[in-house]
C-alpha cells in the first residue's frame, strides 16, 4: 500500500518527466539512449496525432486565406495592363496605392515563410510597415512644400494632375502620421476631414464607430499643441464614450487637465520652410531671383581641346554654381540607369561606420566605379576637359581624384534635405582616405520630372529643375558652406517619381 508521501513523490517524479520530455521532444536522435524515451514516444502518439491534425486544420485555413488573394489579384492583374504601372506610380496617391498593397503580401511572407523563401528567390523587396509609413510622411513633405490643400490631395488633384482618390481610413492615416512627424497643421487638417467624413457613419457598424473615436481623440491632442482647448474638449466630448479606455482619449484627458503644452503654429523653422517652398515652387526655367551682371550665357572651351565648346550658364559666383547644356547622351543615360539597375539601395547620411538612413535623405543610391562602365570613364573624362580637374579613382589602393559615379533614384515625394557636399571628417571615408575633401561636385539629370525634383541653393535664392541631360557644376568650398550656409537641397519629386 503507498503512503499519500509515496503518491506525492510520484507524481512529482512523474511530472518532472512529463517536463523533461516536452523539452526535449522535438529533438532529434539520441533516443536508442533511453527506454524511457521510447515508452512515452509510443504513448504520445495518439496525441501527436492531435497536434498534426491542428497543425493540418491550420495550414488549411491559411491556404484558404492565400487562395482567395491569389483569386482576387489574378482578376485584377489580368485586368491592368502592364503600361498603367508607370502612370499608376508618376502620380502620388497612385504610388501611395501600389505601396500600400504591396505591404499585404510583406505581411503574407510574415505569416508563410515558404512564399517568403519563394519570393526571395525572385530578387524582389516588399515594403514594409517602415516603407508604408514613409509614403504617408511623402504625401505629407508634398503638402508642405508645394502648399497643396488637402482636399484636393484626397480627391487626387495635385495642382491639377489628376490620379486615383483617396478614403477615410487614408485620410485618417494620413493625420495620424503627420501627428507622429509633428506637422500639428497638417495632422488637424486630416484628422478633421476624417471626422467629417466618419460622423455620418458611426451609427452603421462598431468599427466605423471605433474610427470615428480614434481621429476625434487624435484630433482633440493635435489642437492641444496649438493652444487651442476649446476645440480639443469637443473632440474629447465626441470621442470619450465611444471608446472611453481608448489610448488617446486617456492621453488627452491628461492633457487638458494638465499644464499647458508648450505649443507652434505647427511649423517649425517657419521662415526657412517659406522661403524653401517659394524656392521649390518657381517655374522650371526660372533659376534666380534676379539677374546681375555675371549672370550669363557663354560657350566654354574644352581644356587641351580649344575647338571644343560647351553651353555654360553661370547662375552664382559664391558659391560658384552654373548649368552646361548637352553634357550627357540619351544613350550613355540608357547604359548608366541599365548598369545600376537591381543593385541600388537606401540613402544613408554620414560617414563611414557612422553612416545611417534617415528622414532626411529618401532616396535609393547606386555607385559606378570607372573601371566597371566604359560609359561613367568617357563621361569623367569629359568633366575632365571642362573643368581641368583630375577625376582619377584609386586603383585599387592610394590617393583618389573623384568618387565613382553615385546614382540616386527618387521615387514617392523623395527629396534630400539641406545639405553640405564637402565631408566634416574626409579621413573617416574608405573612398576619401588619403585624398582631401570634396571640392566640386557634378549633378547630372538623367530623367525629366514634370513637377518638384529641383536642386534648391536656399541662401543664394538658385533653383534649378531636372531636365534630362543638363549637367549643375557645383564648386564646393566646406569654408564659405560651414560659414555662410549655401545648403543644397533636393526639393520633393511631385510628379514622375523615377527621377534620377
């Protein structure tokens, strides 16, 4: 007969095991070593079964859900014809869309890893939560800077280049991340059109009503950071018993029964922002303020070729900037984008390990070293005789002239942020080791863009538009940059986003 210490150390010995065992269950090998092992490897087979049967059942239900995209998009891609791709992406709700789906088979490749080994196979990147966010925070830079309204904007009129419409959870999206950027304006402007458009349809499910909640609370905290209560306490009042445990109605809460907010009119650095959006915003052939004397028109001679000559425009002597015409050819242009093609990636700032990706700069880069391309060596070579510059590139190791050729490709409301060319710390850099700083730079367009996409020199009041092969020679001097702030600045592209 077993004591009741007998049966408590038994089961505890028999769980112990059962412990065990789980751990090392999926193993594999090692169980010839143990009769234990086989004996309960036999009694759990029965619910070994249950578990593939579960697992089955799952996979099923999971199938069914990649069943019926693949039936939806099979419909719908054998419906689009391959040319509007192009015209879906120059227009910016359209590439908005395109990312926009797209990040659903991202989020399909989370949950069925053998489509994502499947699609990697492919060479193909799918954009995330990250890249999603990005494009909201792209139609929100478009806004500001050419002073769209976002009405307009949500019925898909860009200063009069119609696209696709957007919808209220866009719009509501749209606010939110504008919030998040801290373009309170911007944020009330969508979240209040998102209330507008929702307060209709509270009435009709929970979950329009549970919308409606979210962009009124949101709504009420973005008025608080423009010191306006009185308007956040009618959005707390709207929102507050439709979802009372709701994040941001918790948070507005707080804040109107805090101290004030320290609050802006929703536009940091006003004037700068101004200033850069009149600059963004002229005509394409206007490229300055005012003419003065140096500003003109001349035919440069080719250094060592004095029967050669280029058209030059000179656009500012300090710092020194000016346009040559003709510089490019279509087919070099063709040969540079095709050699780059499938081998760019994301833009960083900085220098060497310090290197990083940021807001700032939205764009993919690629770099052609001479030695790869026949076509890049024949165009240094033409910089070359124009400017009387060396562009040697180290080979393999010691002191270079000129960087490779860095190709940058903008795409949805991409832009690059006030800048300076000359490096801080040259040495740091693996291709300006041993070489001095950066003392000129030549940006080369290699596609028309319809609108936005200009090179902006926001002190000296230059833009400049990208037009297909013209060339802007710029003479980089980190004294008169650091000390007088002639920042470049890579204005947003609007509207044919494959600018490069």
């Amino acid at each position: 007969m077993q004591t009741h210490s007998e049966n408590i150390r038994r089961r505890f010995v028999t769980t112990s095991l059962l412990v065990l065992l789980t751990v090392t269950s999926y193993g594999l090998g090692d169980v010839f070593t143990s009769s234990n092992k086989i004996i309960e490897l036999a009694a759990s087979e029965g619910s070994m079964l249950d578990a593939l049967n579960t697992y089955i059942r799952d996979q099923n239900d999971s199938l069914v859900v990649l069943s019926q995209f693949l039936s939806e998009r099979s419909k719908a891609v054998h419906l689009e014809p391959e040319r509007d791709h192009r015209q879906q992406v120059e227009h910016p709700n359209g590439a908005y869309f395109l990312i926009k789906h797209f990040k659903r088979w991202h989020q399909l490749t989370q949950t069925h890893p053998g489509l994502a080994i499947q699609l990697t196979q492919k060479n193909l990147s799918l954009p995330d939560d990250s890249d999603y966010k990005g494009s909201l925070s792209s139609l929100i830079r478009l806004q500001r800077v050419y002073r769209l309204s976002h009405h307009d904007m949500y019925n898909g009129n860009y200063s009069g280049y119609l696209g696709p419409p957007l919808n209220v959870v866009d719009a509501f999206l749209l606010g939110r991340q504008a919030f998040m950027d801290e373009f309170w304006i911007e944020a009330i402007e969508w979240l209040q059109l998102a209330v507008d458009l929702m307060q209709l349809r509270i009435s009709n499910s929970p979950a329009a009503a549970l919308l409606f909640s979210r962009a009124a609370s949101l709504l009420g905290r973005a008025y608080i950071f423009v010191n306006n209560k009185t308007k956040a306490q009618e959005m707390l009042d709207l929102s507050k018993d439709l979802e009372p445990n709701g994040g941001d109605v918790v948070q507005l809460k707080k804040e109107l029964a805090g101290e004030a907010i320290p609050s802006d009119d929703g536009h940091s650095n006003q004037t700068w922002h101004h200033y850069m959006s009149v600059l963004c915003l002229r005509p394409k052939e206007q490229r300055v303020e005012k003419t003065h004397p140096w500003h003109v028109c001349r035919y440069r001679a080719a250094r060592g070729l004095p029967y050669l000559r280029y058209k030059e425009e000179i656009l500012s002597l300090a710092p020194f900037v000016s346009l040559f015409y003709n510089i490019v050819h279509d087919t070099e242009i063709d040969n540079i984008k095709q050699f780059v093609k499938g081998s760019m990636f994301r833009g960083q700032v900085g220098q060497g390990e310090d290197a990083e990706t940021a807001n700032m700069r939205t764009s993919d880069v690629g770099w052609v070293d001479d030695r790869e391309l026949e076509t890049t060596k024949t165009v240094s070579q033409r910089v070359k005789v124009i400017t009387g510059l060396e562009v040697d590139q180290r080979a393999p190791l010691g002191p270079s002239s000129a960087e490779a050729m860095q190709v940058v490709n903008y795409g949805l409301g991409g832009h690059y942020d006030a800048h300076m060319d000359p490096l801080e710390n040259p040495s740091t850099g693996d291709m300006l080791e041993q070489s001095g700083n950066r003392i000129a730079t030549f940006l080369m367009y290699l596609t028309d863009v319809e609108k936005g996409g200009g090179t902006v020199f926001l002190n000296s009041a230059i833009s400049v538009s990208p037009i297909k092969v013209r060339v802007l020679r710029i003479k980089d001097s980190i004294f008169m940059t650091r000390h007088t702030n002639h920042a470049t600045q890579v204005s947003p592209i609007m509207l044919k986003g494959d600018n490069q």
